[in-house]
C-alpha cells in the first residue's frame, strides 16, 4: 500500500505525529512519503528518501500535477491532506485522473479558532461571525467529498462535524517511546514544576501563574515557550522570582530537561477551542513519569484517575488549593502517579500502537491491486 501524506508543516519541522506515525512506525507497513511545502526553495520539487519538499506557491494550485512529476500519483493508493483546504480542493479535482482514496486529517480547527477569538476580544464579531459561517461551509463540502476523514478525538468529531457521515478515525497526539531518555525520581529540596507550550490570552496563562504565584509555599514554576506577548510580559511583571519564562527548547532537548522537575502542568481552558484537542505536551510529561495538574478536559478524563493525576477546576481558587496539596505530597506518592500515568500513555498513545491502529483503518481504502 502507498501513501502520500501533505503536511501543514514546513521544511524544517520536527511534529510529532508526522515523524511519529508517517515518518516511522507506518514505513514498516506501507511505502510511505512526506510532503513538506517550502517558503524558501525556488522552482525545484526536492526528494529526499521518503521526504518531498515543495514551493509553497503549490499549496494553491497544480500540487498534483508537480508531485505526479516525482512519483506517479496513479500508483498511490491514498492521500492524505493534513488541515490545507486548499490542497484537498485540489486533490479531490485530480481524484478521477489519478484514481487514488483521498483523507482530510483536520488537527485542529483553525477557522474556528479565529471566530472564538474574535468574541473573546469583541473585535468584529459580526464580520467574524459570517466569515465563519461562509468557510465552514464551504470547508464542510469539502470533506463531503473525501473518503475518510481523521481527527484528534471523537469530541472533535462530534463538535465540527456532526453532519459528516463519511467513515472517521480519531487519531489523538502520542508519544514515540523508542526516542525517550530515562528518567529517574527528583529529589529536589523545593518542589520544581514545568509548563511548555503556548502562552496566549486564549490559554489563559496568566491565571495559573497567578494562582501559583498567591501561594505561600516555595516552590519553582518554569516555563518554556515560543510566545512573546501581553501574557508573557504580564507574567514577568508579577516580579515573583519563584516563575521563570525560558525560550522553547528543541524536542530532543526539552525531553532532558523535563526529567528534571517533579510536576507538570497541563491546565488548559475547557471551552469549545480546547475541549476537542489532545493536549501533546501533558503526554511527554507522563512519558517521561512526571504526574501532572489537569483539569477536566475530555482527553484528560477519559485517560486519568485521581490515581495518576491531580485534577481541579479552571479556576484560580481550585488550582490554589490542588497545588497545596500537590506541595504537601511525599516524594514516592508523586512517583507513584506519574508512573501509572506513564503506563497508561504506554498503553493507549505509544506511536506504534497508533500507528497499527491507523494502518488497520487505512487498509480498507487501498486498491483492488494493493498488496
């Protein structure tokens, strides 16, 4: 079986489901290629090994007819688009010529993203509002017409696409195990927590910081992140020398560094926005047997017990009093937690087992001459 799988991601991208899945686990099943678009090559379609890298002018128009110059589309057996409208457009224009099964892989969804925006802001709602309404539209006839689709969780599913009844595969974020460093319990004389990812006004970052940073305790909150803004500035202005913003760190190395504290913190707002995601950056932490505070997201619920993670609400006074108990706690309990929960994201989110899973639903769209 081939497949073609056309990333929203640039050249230089490391994601990890991308490399995960298509880029490890499902070669040993499939003959598998990568399609990344480039901002920075000129005319020339690039192909390296199982990687295709391409102008990024091709995400609009004639992706097909340049990829078919580089393999023939007529012997792949699926394709599939990754969160690029316009690439399905185009893909589902060609399907006839080329014969292939075509699957939209929506990760997150970002034309709702920019309406939920503009209503938290109050900036051009009604602008915003039938924007929203006209692309989902359009969006929604697409995926109509495609074969399957994927999505990060069945809530997601279930949120966006009630109405679309072709077949569907959940495929949540994981983790690759095979890639991990070892990890071994802290003993750090003040408890050491860690938050990567994202620090926006959307997140809500700055009422965790500033639960944290009421509490009398000691205690080591760092964060590493890629965003400068308003919340990162105001998180800086609290002046509370327990918090710390660092710059995001690559994969491989932010998975060292992670070892050495003794919580995580995977609080994200539970609204429409959030509730349908899989957050990635709480399972590295359990990978790597660090417990975590959460709260109740439907990812987190259907993964987590009170045996494996502290869970409160998202609100300032809940995450105060779950981090007092978080500090009271004995070493060997926060040891116990984290590796239930490690067990659990061994179970249910190691990329080999995703990747198995996401092999036996594709199988059924190959070609009649597929081996």
């Amino acid at each position: 079986m081939k497949i073609l799988c056309i990333t929203d991601q640039s050249e230089n991208s490391n994601h990890s489901s991308i490399e995960g899945i298509f880029g490890s686990y499902l070669k040993e099943r499939c003959e598998v290629y990568i399609v990344y678009f480039s901002k920075t090559l000129g005319q020339s379609i690039i192909k390296s090994n199982n990687k295709i890298y391409i102008p990024y002018r091709y995400k609009r128009k004639n992706l097909c007819k340049e990829l078919n110059k580089l393999i023939s589309l007529k012997e792949v057996d699926i394709v599939i688009a990754r969160n690029f409208f316009s690439v399905l457009k185009d893909l589902l224009k060609n399907k006839a010529i080329y014969d292939f099964r075509i699957g939209f892989w929506h990760s997150f969804p970002h034309t709702f993203r920019r309406f939920f925006e503009a209503q938290e802001e109050h900036k051009a709602v009604f602008r915003k509002t039938i924007e929203y309404k006209l692309k989902t539209h359009l969006e929604k006839n697409l995926v109509r017409q495609c074969d399957f689709l994927i999505v990060m969780s069945e809530e997601f599913k279930k949120t966006f696409y009630p109405d679309i009844v072709i077949a569907s595969f959940p495929l949540p974020m994981g983790v690759d195990f095979d890639s991990l460093p070892s990890y071994k319990p802290s003993n750090n004389a003040v408890r050491k927590l860690i938050y990567t990812g994202t620090v926006d006004h959307l997140r809500t970052t700055d009422l965790v910081a500033e639960a944290l940073s009421e509490l009398k305790e000691d205690f080591v909150l760092d964060i590493y992140t890629q965003s400068d803004n308003e919340i990162t500035r105001k998180i800086k202005s609290m002046g509370d020398k327990r918090i710390n913003i660092y710059p995001a760190l690559p994969r491989n190395e932010l998975f060292r560094k992670i070892t050495d504290y003794d919580i995580g913190i995977g609080l994200i707002p539970d609204n429409r926005l959030y509730r349908v995601s899989s957050p990635t950056k709480t399972l590295e932490y359990y990978s790597l047997g660090l417990p975590a505070l959460v709260n109740y997201l439907p990812e987190y619920v259907s993964l987590f017990d009170n045996e494996s993670a502290f869970f409160c609400d998202f609100t300032k006074e809940s995450i105060k009093k779950t981090m007092g108990e978080i500090l009271a706690a004995p070493n060997n309990r926060l040891f116990e937690m984290g590796a239930k929960g490690k067990q659990v994201i061994k179970e249910q989110r190691d990329y080999k087992i995703l990747s198995e899973k996401l092999y036996d639903f594709l199988k059924r769209f190959r070609k009649k001459h597929a081996i």
